[in-house]
C-alpha cells in the first residue's frame, strides 16, 4: 500500500497533514521531509522527519505531498525528489468543489473550501490555499502558489512560479506574467509584466525583477 510524505515540515505542512488524512484519497501519512530536521520539535506530531529532500531516497511505496509555500524553495525541494524518482500525488479536500473538464498537474493541492471552475486548468505543484477560487477557463502555470482567500476569475492567465497573496483578486481575462507578485489585497485590473511586484487597490507595480526563461 502506498503512504504518503510530506515534503515541507514547516506551518503549512503541518497543515497538510490534516488536509491529506482528510481529502478524498486519504492515504496513510508516513512522515515528513524538511531539511531541517529539528523542525516538528515542539509540535505533537504522530509522524517523524523521516530525513531532508537532499538525501532521502524514495523507496517503492512511497508517494509525495509538496507542502511548501515560498515558490523557488518550493521548486528546489520538489525537484530533487523528482530526479530520484519520486512521484507526486494531488491532495483535493473533500470539502472543495471541482467543476468540470478540469486539468490538473501532479503535486496539486486543494486545500479546505477551494473552488475551481469548468474549464480551468492547473498545472504542476499549484497551491489554492483556504477559499481561494480559480473560475471558470482560467490558466494557473507551474508552481504557482495562491494563498488564503485568492479571487481568480474567469479567462485569468497565470504565469508559472506566480505567488498571490491571501485575499487578492485578479479580474476576468488578466494575463500575469513568470515570477509575478500579487501582493496582499491587491485588486489586479491590468496585464503584470514577469518579474513584477504589485500591490495596491488598483494594483500598480512596486518593484521588478529579471526572470530566468525555463
């Protein structure tokens, strides 16, 4: 029988280890990954930091949870557990609601209350954190990471390693950039350049960076 391990020991993987006991899969939880070994001390876990992400060998029955918010860690980690053969599961809460004719990635999490709408797609090691929605013929790319109470809305583009911030909303038909920054509450109205950190009501650009092409 397959278990699962948590790539992430910090507060949202400790979250995620009541969010995969109870979605609709629900598989045996065999522990965490974290390269800081210390990192369940003082936490009354009944699942250990089996070891980190650079040394730990996945072994046949193993599947992986990526548990990770800050998206370029959450890249590194996945990634070594990806090139030793490690294979990633979706975690849909069974409290989410999912339209039809979805498209998910591998490593998808749906976490309490998300919502995606018909038509939308997904790609891998996306995060809808707590009531964050993604309507209907929306694009989210790779390693895109929404926090609390995120409004995707209908036809929104979403570049890949974009990180949106707990109660932003992006309108219908907006196209986000790689690497992009929605900041917290922000109301998005216009296209984001990749690189670009925005925030405000409506969102304007704060700062840009340079992103790599892969």
């Amino acid at each position: 029988m397959k278990q699962a391990i948590i790539v992430g020991a910090g507060g949202f993987g400790r979250e995620m280890l009541a969010w995969v006991r109870q979605s609709l899969a629900a598989p045996s939880v065999k522990g965490f990954l974290d390269d800081n070994l210390q990192a369940l001390d003082g936490f009354a876990k009944d699942v250990p930091v089996l070891g980190t992400t650079q040394h730990y060998k996945p072994r046949e029955d193993d599947v992986f949870v990526c548990a990770m918010g800050q998206v370029e860690n959450k890249r590194t980690c996945m990634e070594r557990i990806l090139e030793r053969g490690g294979v990633f599961i979706n975690v849909i809460h069974a409290s989410a609601v999912v339209g039809e004719n979805i498209s998910f990635g591998q490593g998808v999490n749906l976490c309490p209350h998300a919502v995606v709408g018909s038509d939308a797609r997904l790609g891998d090691f996306v995060t809808l954190n707590f009531h964050s929605t993604v309507a209907h013929d929306a694009v989210v790319g790779r390693w895109t990471q929404l926090h609390c109470h995120v409004d995707i809305t209908g036809g929104v583009v979403l570049g890949e390693r974009v990180t949106v911030g707990s109660h932003a909303s992006i309108l219908p038909g907006v196209r986000v950039g790689d690497g992009a920054v929605i900041g917290s509450g922000a109301v998005v109205m216009r296209d984001v350049a990749a690189g670009t950190t925005v925030f405000g009501v409506p969102a304007r650009p704060y700062a840009m960076r340079e992103v790599a092409n892969d």
